[in-house]
C-alpha cells in the first residue's frame, strides 16, 4: 500500500476575507463591461470562438421550440410515412 504524505496534498484554507471598506462594492456595468473588453483585447481567438458558440446557441432555439411544439401538438410520433395501409 502506497502513502502520500501529509505535505503532498493540497488542503482547503480559509477564504482570503476582501476589507470591509467603501471600495468593496460589486462592480458597476460600465465597469464590467471593461473588463470585458480587456479580455476581447488579451485574447482576441477565444472571444471569436465564444462569440460563434453564443450566436449558434441562440439561432438553435427557435429549432428547438418548434420540435417541441410540434411533438406537443402530435406531429411526429406515429413512426411511418403517415399513410394507412388498405388491404
């Protein structure tokens, strides 16, 4: 049997605790918004690539609403061409 010693693994410490002053407010959107920005700007691939997943997701929606609408409305569970046989 193995054993890994104590300093080996990593162990959970106390939350660095922020000051409890006036500059700990959540930030403003103007400021969010920079700070978005910079991100664009560090990397510009990875924002491109975020920007097709998030246009992809939102034009797959209406897709999806409609196949849900149209197997609430009973279109699509019969499983044939939809013709009745005659013998």
């Amino acid at each position: 049997m193995s054993s890994i010693p104590n300093n080996a693994m990593p162990h959970a410490a106390p939350a660095a605790e922020a000051e409890t002053g006036a500059g700990t407010a959540s930030p403003t959107l103007s400021e969010r918004a920079a700070g978005l920005a910079e991100l664009v700007r560090d990397h510009p691939k990875t924002a491109i690539a975020a920007g097709a997943v998030l246009a992809a997701g939102a034009a797959a929606i209406p897709l999806a609403r409609a196949r849900s609408r149209g197997r609430a409305n009973g279109a699509g569970t019969g499983g044939g061409s939809g013709k009745s046989k005659k013998s």
